[in-house]
C-alpha cells in the first residue's frame, strides 16, 4: 500500500486554489466549496476515485461513484462560476469518463496499473506453448485462401473445420488465461493489503505483463480468424 499512502499523504498537504484552507476532499474544498483544479502534476485514476491500486474492485460501488461524481462536476453546475471553476468542472468531467472507461473491466484495470507503475505497453508475444499451434494454423488458413481460389469446395470445407477446430481452442486458452489473471489479481491485492515491498511486488507484476501480452495476442488471432472465415 505504499503507493496508496503517498497519494493520501499528498491530498492532505494540498491547499484550496482559492481560499488557501486545507483540501480535505479530492475535488471540492471544504472551506469555500469551491470544485478544485486538476493537480499539475497529474493524479491517477485509482486515486481520482480515492481507490487504493487494487484489481478486484467493487464495480457496481464503482458506478455509483461515477454517476454521483458526474453530476458533481457536470459543467451545467458551473455556468455562474469563474472561469477557473468551470474549465476545473470540465477537466474532471473529463478525466472522470476516461477513468472509470479503464477501471470498470478488470483488463484494462490491470493494464493501466502496470502503466503507472513503470510498465511500458508490452509487445503481444505468443505463449511458448501455442508457438506451433501458430504455425500449423496459419498454414490451414493458407490452405483455405487457395481452396476459396481454386473453388474446391471439398478442400476449403476441410481446411475451415481445422481451423474452427483451432478456434475453439483458441477460446479454451483464452478462459485459462483469465483465470490465471484472476488469481494473479487476488495474490496482487493481499500483497498490497499486508504492504508488500516493491521488490516482492514486481514478480507478481512481471507474470501479469506476460500474461496480458498472452492474451492481447490470442485475442488478435482470434479475431484475424474469424475475419478469414
């Protein structure tokens, strides 16, 4: 939780773009009432929604917290308001939609979680274990494209039921992938609840990455599969 922690830590010492009392809130001052400004520094989604960085998230809290914040900000609120207050009311509208976008689905919540900490977008690798899969598959799609050439029925009806067959491998393998995420996503969250040290964090992170390059490159397969068929 020592992410979490600095977060709050920051929040306390801020100050009221206004009035100059003490924020206790993430967005409104609770001296003057005044909505607050986007910190320059930025702030996170976990923390825009005073989430700690957990992956198993209440998603229904998760949605009422997003349709009471969204009448909070709405700009319809700020029409008599300074210039300050309103473009704060539409920078957190803004950034609001897009946070709860990423957070509501457990992937992008995890891939977004491994962005902020320090992991760049990884390339959509292919499991060691599907490596001839892969080739055997794209050598049936082969064998379809010049069955649908040369008009041989026969043949094009053989090469796409190995290639269904395929698919519905590809589906299983999927399923497998995201129970792994879920159980990955439990061992993260009781990390971060007995305050896991960055170093007994990053393995868990690390086979997280892998497993999400997995799945973006099943899923792409999957796709390009049934753009074939």
């Amino acid at each position: 939780m020592a992410n979490a922690a600095i977060n709050i830590e920051i929040v306390s010492r801020c100050v009221c773009a206004y009035c100059g009392a003490t924020v206790s809130s993430k967005h409104f001052c609770s001296g003057c009432g005044k909505i607050q400004p986007l910190p320059k520094d930025g702030v996170d989604y976990f923390s825009f929604f005073e989430l700690p960085r957990k992956l198993r998230l209440d998603e229904a809290e998760l949605e009422k917290s997003f349709y009471a914040l969204s009448r909070q900000f709405h700009p319809d609120y700020f029409m008599g308001a300074g210039v300050e207050e309103q473009q704060a009311s539409v920078d957190r509208s803004s950034m609001l939609n897009d946070a709860y976008r990423t957070l509501r689905n457990p992937v992008t919540r995890a891939k977004y979680l491994l962005t902020i900490e320090g992991y760049k977008e990884a390339e959509k690798k292919a499991p060691p274990d599907l490596l001839e899969e892969v080739f055997d598959l794209n050598m049936q799609i082969e064998e379809l494209r010049a069955a649908k050439k040369t008009g041989d029925e026969d043949e094009a009806a053989e090469a796409r039921s190995a290639i269904e067959e395929a698919l519905t491998d590809l589906h299983k393998k999927l399923e497998g992938i995201d129970h792994r995420l879920s159980t990955l996503f439990e061992e993260w969250d009781s990390a971060l609840d007995r305050d896991a040290t960055p170093e007994e964090q990053k393995p868990l992170l690390n086979r997280m990455s892998d497993l999400l390059s997995h799945r973006s490159y099943i899923r792409n397969l999957v796709r390009d599969i049934k753009e074939e068929l």
